[in-house]
C-alpha cells in the first residue's frame, strides 16, 4: 500500500465512498485479476468529482460519482444535546434533501449540512474504458509519488488518484496546478484527461 501522509484529503475520499455504492477502496475484498482506478478532482470551489474505471469478472466499466452538499435545518438545543445516534438519523434525513440549500436559518435553529456522493454507471463502450485505463497507465499512472512537497499551492483544487491491482492499493494526493511544477503535475493532467473523454455531455 502506498498513500500520501497524514493529514491527506484521502480521508475524506475514503468516507464519500464508503457511504456509497462505491465503498472504500484499499478495503474491498476482490479477486487477483480486479483492476480500479478512481481520479477525483475537485475539493475546492468546484464540484468534487470522481471518474471511476473497472474491470471486473473480465468486464470494464465506467462510472461518475459526484459530491453533493445536503443541509437541513434543525433546533440547537437538539444538535447540543443530540446522542450519536440521532444525530446519524439527522444526517440520514439531510441526505434524502440533497441539492436543496436551505436559505434561511430560522432563529433557535441551526443548519445541519453533509456530503453524499452520487454515482451513476456511464454508458461507454468497454473499448472505451480500457483505452482509458491503457492511456492512463502510458501517461504515469504508476509513477505517481504519494505527494509532491511544494514551493507554492494553487486555488485549493486537487486531485486525490486511487488505484487498484488485486491486493496492490495506491493513493496520490496532487495540487492542480495551472503551471506544472514538476513531471507528476503534468501526468496527472494527462491521466485526467484520459478518464475525462468518458464523460459525455
């Protein structure tokens, strides 16, 4: 396992999937032939997104999973004193009011506000999908560093690359810099691009 030191935004990465239909990662149980490779970018002002390629049971498939806020409005006396386990039902029924930002607070109340992460499958040719996974692999995919240590940092936007081969799991935290500071900057645009194409407008 390779993956960039704490604090990483992997964290936050790994949480997203797991609540979904996605689930962490470095923690599946999956056969030795089992190819995933998860580019996400975002994190910033922008929408955080992830393009997802697999192969699975000889099969390659592509999915987008996109990050989106979920708020509900509820008393403060009840998120002051609220036990775990109802604060977990609160944040189950924010997540059912997904994309609607809740505006104005009322007084005596406060905003209760998560993330949830939506994954759709995309209707690509398998073609499709393995030449994305084969240009990745020719743009440095596997030669990625953990995290590159930097002079200065960019707008906030990242890109945070998982990957996946049987029981070999590696993890890339990555500023998306404008001007590339050194080759890995450059390959992760060129990765991102590959994946990118399966998204269709």
């Amino acid at each position: 396992m390779s993956a960039p030191p704490e604090p990483s935004l992997l964290n936050i990465t790994t949480g997203w999937a797991r609540a979904s239909s996605l689930g962490p990662l470095p923690e599946l149980r999956v056969p030795s032939d089992y190819l995933e490779l998860r580019v996400w970018h975002g994190y910033g002002p922008a929408e955080t997104q992830s393009i997802v390629i697999r192969r699975s049971g000889g099969r390659w498939s592509a999915f987008l999973g996109r990050v989106i806020r979920c708020e509900i409005e509820i008393p403060s006396s009840v998120g002051d004193t609220a036990s775990p386990v109802t604060m977990r039902q609160y944040v189950a029924r924010a997540r059912r009011n997904c994309g609607a930002s809740v505006t104005n607070v009322s007084p005596g109340a406060r905003l209760l506000a998560t993330d949830t992460l939506v994954v759709q499958e995309l209707d690509v040719p398998e073609s499709d999908v393995e030449t994305a996974w084969k240009d990745a692999l020719d743009a440095g995919l596997l030669r990625l560093p953990p995290r590159v240590d930097r002079k200065m940092t960019g707008d906030g936007t990242m890109y945070v690359i998982e990957v996946r081969r049987g029981d070999e799991y590696r993890a890339t935290e990555l500023e998306d810099l404008e001007r590339p500071e050194v080759e890995a900057d450059s390959a992760v645009k060129r990765i991102y691009s590959a994946v990118h194409r399966l998204v269709r407008p």
